[in-house]
C-alpha cells in the first residue's frame, strides 16, 4: 500500500519504510530509517496513506520511530 501511495522502502542505498509483524489480528509495525527529521515528516504521510486505504494508525508508545498499523473493523 505504501509503496503503491509513491513512498520509498528501505533498502541498501536509501532510508524508508519497513513493515514488520502482523498476522493473526495483531496489528503491524511501520518503521522509517530516514533521519529522524525525515522520518517525523514520512510518518505524517504514512498515517494520511494508511488511513486512506481503511487502517487504524497510532504511534507506538515503546518506540517513537514506529507505529501500528491494523485493519480498521
């Protein structure tokens, strides 16, 4: 979905999203490996692209460099 909404994916050459986790009703984790004054404007823009596609986005309160992510009932 992220990557269908124009946002970049980590990889070896460059900062962006990574998903983790999921499955079982249990919500994913969206992380950005941009800097963190990067990565606080691409969370503004992950949360608009998630909500949009129908998911509940939240920040995580163990991790400032994370939210969850879960299908919205």
């Amino acid at each position: 979905m992220l990557r269908k909404a124009g946002r970049r994916e980590f990889s070896e050459r460059q900062g962006g999203f990574v998903v983790e986790g999921g499955g079982d009703g249990r919500p994913f984790q969206v992380a950005c490996t941009d800097a963190a004054e990067v990565s606080a404007q691409e969370f503004a823009q992950y949360s608009d692209d998630l909500r949009k596609a129908g998911y509940r986005v939240e920040p995580d309160a163990d991790d400032d460099q994370v939210l969850l992510v879960r299908k919205s009932s």
